[in-house]
C-alpha cells in the first residue's frame, strides 16, 4: 500500500462525515432565518415555507437517480459534482434578488445535496466489508442523525455573519471546499468493469428487479422506520419544548441534547461490537433498546400526564443508541442485495426514507404532539413495525437456508449470519 492510499483511506471517514451533513443541515440551520427572509423579501410564513418544500421534493426526486447514475459513471464524479454545483446554488441564495430566485436556488440545492449521502453509503461497501463497513456506516450515520439537531443551532449564530445572506455564504464555501477535497482525495471505488448502463428503461428494470427480490421489502421497510421513531420527536420538538414542557427557546437542548448523546452513544457502541458479535445480535440489541425506550415513552406519559424534565426525555437517549446500533448493519444487508448496484439500492432507501419522514414531520407530527401519550403510541407503532419487519427478514433468510438468500453476486458473511436461528 502505497502513501497516497494511506492518506485517501484515512481522509474516508472526514470526507463521507462531511457529506452526511449536507442534506439535513440545509434543511433545519435555514429554519432561524426565516423571519429575515420573511422582512427582506416581504413574503408571508406559507411563502417561506415553500423553501423546504421545493428542496424536499428535489431531494427526494433526484435520490432516486444519484445511486443509477454513480452507478453507471463510478462514485468520485456524481459525488464531486453534486457538492460543485450545490456550492454555486448555494452562492446563487446568498445573492438573490428576488423570492422566485431564492427559491429556485433552493431546490438547485435539493438536486445535489444528496449526491453525497446516497452514492456515500455505496461508496462504503465498495471499501469495506464486515466490522470494519459497520463501523464506518455508524460513523457517518451518527453525523446524519446528529446533523438536524444541531443545525438549527449553528443556524441561528450564523444570523450575526451577514444576516441570513451568511448562512449561504458558510455552505457555499464549505462545499466549494469539499469539493476539492474529494477532488484530490477520494478514490473511484467502483470500477469500469462492474459499472451498468444508464437509461430510463434500465433503471427502471433495475427498480423492478429489486421488489422481486424477497428479502429487499423487509430490509427497506426496517432500515426506514426506525429512525422516524425517533424523528417523531425531532420533528415535534417546538411543540414538546413550547407546548408540553413551557420552556423558551433555550430549552431546546433537554429535548436535543438526549438525542445527541444516543446518537454518539450508539456509533460508539456499533464500532466496538462490530468484531466482537454477530450482525443478528448487533440488530436484535438496537431493537431491545428501542422498545424499551419505548416502553419508558409510554410510562412516563401514563404517570406524567403533563410531561416531567428529565424523566420524560430520558428515553430519547435509548432510542437513539437502538437506531445507531441496528441501522448501520440493516443498510448493509440492503445494499449486498445487489453488490453491482449498490448505488441504485442507496437511491431507495433514501428516498423511501425521506417520504416517510416528510409523512412524520408533516402528517404524524400536528396530529400526535399534543400531548406526550400520542408521539409515545407513535412512536412505539413505527419502532414495532422495524421490529417485525426485522423478524420477517429473519424468517426468509431461515427459509432460504443463508447463502441462497443472498443474490449471486452479494456478500454471503453478513447473509449467513442472520440465517442462524433468531
């Protein structure tokens, strides 16, 4: 191994971090500019919410092509321009002149800011496999689930640079950077010779090959709902933190801050168990963890009509170390599915878990936080579902005898793995 690939295998963990960031920081750290958006433009609240719609409904548009499309021209360019042309949308927001610009800035933003999540997770198991691939998915995860609880924050002090222009000045320039980062740093880890064509008919064969696939809807339906679970309450925070608990503003953190340390708690907790248990019994604990959370939420809420600090927050903790200790290994068992198109299987899974959280934040969120006992009966209805969707995998890959689950070209290690008896 020569120094160059040293210096590229070492800046991997840096660059897909950074990249994990992009989606959900350019969703929420906007959220604290809006009145200045709102005076500067002379646009009302339903106007100012059309900046996350649009970019939701880019970014969730194109998570379905970024996979085919690295896929099909290799990981580095998608990853590299996406991050290139978000640093010019980001650069064309800063500037604008008018509210019709702003927001075709924004969904500019949309269409690229997933190139770097989606092709991410495929680029992982390209370059690793086994612990090692689970403890670089916990990573990157851990900064992904960090990343919108923490965003808000940062939003709100970068008011002081430039008003809310200086928002878009600090992700123009931290992308325009990464860029060149993973210019000169990132190796190609998907080859010519297992690259496929591009085409609307080939992608959409490649999508129907996949539901064909038996072992893929559990896969996705349990590497999708569990961290909507825990969403539920990320999403419903303004209300629990105004409504539920009577605090200002600066009581944000007793709901974040459990998250927070679930989240690191958890990817730390992934990385030690990854050469240490099975791939079964990593998934089987995270789930142990967040139906006990679970079953906390639900207590408290039955004792504590009107929600108590810490007592009630608590649990968020539990949640989010049973997310990290199950995702990072679910999304692996995913994208071995098909090791040739991995990219097109980091698509769906995005997508489809961008969709049901936009279902949780818009739908489930006003309908279930008024009150503590809805978001606990929620969220415990999303944590089961993972649950049985988790014991349904296991029940096919016991049927199927292991190896045979897995498709011609998938890893067999973590397949056979869950084969064992649960």
């Amino acid at each position: 191994m020569n120094s160059t690939h040293r210096t590229v295998r070492r800046s991997l963990p840096w660059l897909l971090a950074a990249l994990s960031m992009i989606g959900p920081f350019s969703i929420d750290a906007v959220f604290p500019a809006f009145p200045l958006i709102g005076a500067h433009f002379r646009v009302n609240d339903a106007a100012l919410q059309q900046l996350i719609s649009v970019y939701l409904v880019m970014y969730a548009s194109m998570s379905l092509f970024h996979g085919a499309i690295s896929d099909a021209i290799g990981r580095k360019p998608v990853i590299a321009t996406g991050m290139l042309v978000y640093a010019f949308a980001s650069a064309g927001a800063a500037m604008s002149t008018s509210f019709p610009m702003l927001l075709a800035c924004r969904g500019l933003q949309g269409m690229c800011a997933g190139a770097g999540l989606v092709v991410g997770r495929a680029l992982i198991r390209d370059s690793l496999e086994g612990a090692d691939a689970q403890r670089l998915m916990s990573r990157v995860m851990m900064i992904f689930g960090v990343a919108p609880v923490i965003a808000p924050m940062i939003g709100a002090l970068l008011l002081t640079f430039d008003g809310w222009h200086g928002i878009f000045w600090v992700l123009t320039v931290f992308t325009a950077l990464l860029s060149l980062a993973l210019l000169l740093l990132l190796e190609e880890t998907h080859p010519p010779s297992r690259r496929t064509s591009f085409s609307p008919k080939t992608l959409l064969a490649g999508y129907a090959s996949f539901s064909r696939d038996r072992a893929f809807w559990p896969l996705l339906i349990s590497s999708s709902v569990n961290f909507a679970a825990l969403f539920l309450y990320i999403s419903s925070a303004p209300r629990i933190v105004r409504e539920l608990l009577h605090l200002s503003a600066a009581g944000f953190p007793w709901l974040f801050m459990p998250v927070v340390f679930g989240l690191v708690g958890g990817a730390w907790l992934s990385g030690r168990m990854a050469e240490r248990r099975s791939a079964r019994f990593t998934v089987n604990l995270g789930y142990a963890a967040m139906l006990s959370a679970c079953a906390l939420h639900l207590t408290f809420a039955l004792v504590f009509p009107a929600p108590k600090l810490p007592w009630s927050m608590l649990p968020l903790t539990l949640e989010g170390i049973g997310v990290q200790l199950a995702f990072p290994t679910l999304t692996l068992l995913l994208l071995d599915r098909f090791s040739s198109q991995r990219g097109g299987i980091s698509s769906v899974q995005a997508f489809a878990s961008l969709i049901l959280c936009s279902v949780v934040a818009g739908v489930l969120s006003p309908m279930l936080s008024g009150s503590m006992l809805p978001l606990a009966l929620g969220a415990s209805t999303l944590s089961v579902a993972g649950m049985l969707s988790w014991w349904w995998y296991g029940s096919i890959s016991r049927r199927l005898a292991g190896p045979p689950l897995a498709t011609a070209d998938a890893s067999v290690t973590l397949q056979a793995e869950i084969a064992e008896p649960m």
